[in-house]
C-alpha cells in the first residue's frame, strides 16, 4: 500500500507542475500563433515577415524559442511585424506569392501582400537576424526607386 500511495503522489506533483507551467504566461505565449486572419490591414502596416511554421518542425520550434520571443521589440521586428501561418494554412486572402512554401520554417517578406523576399529554413539566430536585415535593406532600396 505505501507504494501506490507513493506513486499517487508523484502523479500528483506532476500534474500540479504541469497546471502550475500553463498557468504562467510564457514569452512564447506573446508571440502570434499560427492560423492567419483572412484580411489584414496592409495600409496600417505594409510591411510584413510572414512565418510559414508547421508542428512538429524542429526549425520552427526553434526559430519560437531562440528569435521569436524578442523579435517584435527588434529593428526588424518593428519594421515588419510577425504574420505566422501555418504550413497546411488557411493563408491570408490576396498575398501574391512567387511560390507556395514548401521548406519550414519559411520567412516572406511581404509589401502590402506581395513577396518581395523569401528565407527558407532555420540556421541559427545569428544568419536569420542578418538574412532578414539584408532583405529588409533590400525593401527599403526598392521601395526608394519606385518612389522616384
């Protein structure tokens, strides 16, 4: 009998550990989650990266873990805000896509939903932080020519 009653115990410590990590809010739980609205307001926000993730990829997951929690309060991250979606959709109405994405996770830039660059797969914080910076510098010398 000790030993069940041991065995509960350890059963019941573990769900309220389980209960207890649900219960607090994760740096993780601020991040959009994929499932993308149907409309988005591109004139308040043209820019956009859109986040292409899938479950059980282990690039996405981490991607969510080591970038996503900090990205909204980085340059990039204020420059193009998070649009995720996931890999078997729905995707938003209207985007113009070169292709459909076939890698996750796969990042799109887009400008008022039209791609203007696209990074696919995860390798690391270091090369995505330079990778999205070179394609935003790249939007950003378009965007100056078209106004021209």
């Amino acid at each position: 009998m000790p030993r069940e009653t041991a065995r509960r115990s350890v059963l019941l410590a573990g769900l309220g550990m389980a209960l207890g990590a649900l219960a607090r809010p994760s740096a993780a739980a601020a991040m959009p989650q994929p499932g993308a609205p149907a409309r988005i307001d591109w004139a308040a926000r043209p820019l956009r990266l859109m986040v292409v993730e899938a479950r059980g990829c282990a690039g996405s997951a981490a991607w969510r873990r080591e970038v996503g929690p900090g990205y909204a309060g980085s340059a990039a991250g204020r420059a193009a805000p998070i649009l995720a979606v996931d890999f078997d959709g729905p995707f938003p109405d209207g985007l113009v896509l070169a292709a459909r994405p076939r890698v996750t996770p796969s990042f799109l830039l887009l400008h008022k939903g039209v791609e203007l660059s696209r990074l696919e797969g995860y390798g690391g914080p270091r090369a995505f932080e330079a990778r999205i910076a070179a394609m935003l510098e790249r939007a950003a010398g378009s965007r100056r020519e078209l106004r021209r």
